[in-house]
C-alpha cells in the first residue's frame, strides 16, 4: 500500500515538457520524491531548454517521440493525465508506447476528477508501480492540466486518500 511512509519507494519519471511532465517532476521535487526519465537531446521544450534541476537524461535525437517511448519502457506504469476527455497528439503516441513495451497504463482526465486519486493509488497498488511515468498535454494545448496534476498527485499519496 502506498501511504507516506513509502514514498521512499517512489520515482517519477517525465520528459520535462510543460504542462502535465513538468507537473509531475515538480511535484516529485517539492515532495523529496526522486525523479528523472528521458528528454530530448538538447533538453527541448516547447519554453526553451529545460531546467538543469530537473534531473533528467537526453536521448540521442532531439526528436520528441524518442523520449516518450524511452519513458515508457523504463517505467513500471504509465498515467497520462488530460483535461480533456479524449487524448491527443503526443499524448496518444504516449498509449502506443506503453501498449508496445506491455507496460500499464491509465489515462486520468479531469472530467473525472473526483475519484482520480483513489484510482491512481489502486492502479499503482495493483500494478506494483514504483516509477511512474507521468505524461499528458503540454501547457500550451491544456493550461490547467498542471493544477490537476498536482491536486491528483498530492491526494494521491495523502494519508487520507480512500484505500
């Protein structure tokens, strides 16, 4: 079960883009949580190169689609959190990839937001995920899709999240 205490356990992993990556890394930070995964070579993003606190490994391309396969292969799950009901753009490439290396997945969208946190925290137990691999949209395609990543994320590994 994954109560606070074993968040030690626990590793993020995104490709440090805006929005839903960048969220989950953050979160990871502000929490003592180890993080890395894959970006693309030159740290590229949508905003400029990517922060050097982000503990991050570049790919051998600059190409977008390298990093997000990477991450979903060296994961033990992936959730793929959306504002929107329906994924799109890299974010279904993202499903492709966890479907290709038989990795778990779960998309998360906001439209359903009350029990995400409880079906995050189920999914991680009944999966034994310890590095997750956290996706979704880029800031520019759903601005709030960080704020939904953080509330999902701290509720997620609160105490008071339903077992």
């Amino acid at each position: 079960m994954l109560e606070a205490m074993n968040l030690q356990s626990l590793k993020i992993i995104s490709g440090g883009q805006t929005g839903a990556d960048r969220a989950g890394l953050d979160w990871a930070i502000k929490n003592g949580i180890p993080h890395g995964g894959w970006c693309p070579k030159g740290r590229r993003a949508e905003d400029g190169p990517i922060d050097a606190k982000y503990q991050l490994h570049e790919t051998t391309n600059s190409n977008y689609l390298q990093r997000t396969e990477w991450n979903a292969r060296d994961s033990d799950g992936t959730v793929i959190f959306s504002v929107r009901k329906h994924l799109s753009g890299n974010s279904s490439g993202t499903l492709e990839f966890a479907i290709k290396h038989r990795k778990p997945y779960l998309h998360l969208s906001a439209v359903f937001k009350d029990n995400a946190a409880s079906v995050l925290k189920k999914w991680m137990q009944q999966n034994n995920i310890r590095v997750l691999n956290v996706a979704g949209p880029r800031a520019s395609k759903e601005p709030e899709i960080g704020e939904f990543v953080h509330q999902v994320l701290a509720a997620t590994f609160s105490s008071k999240t339903a077992k």
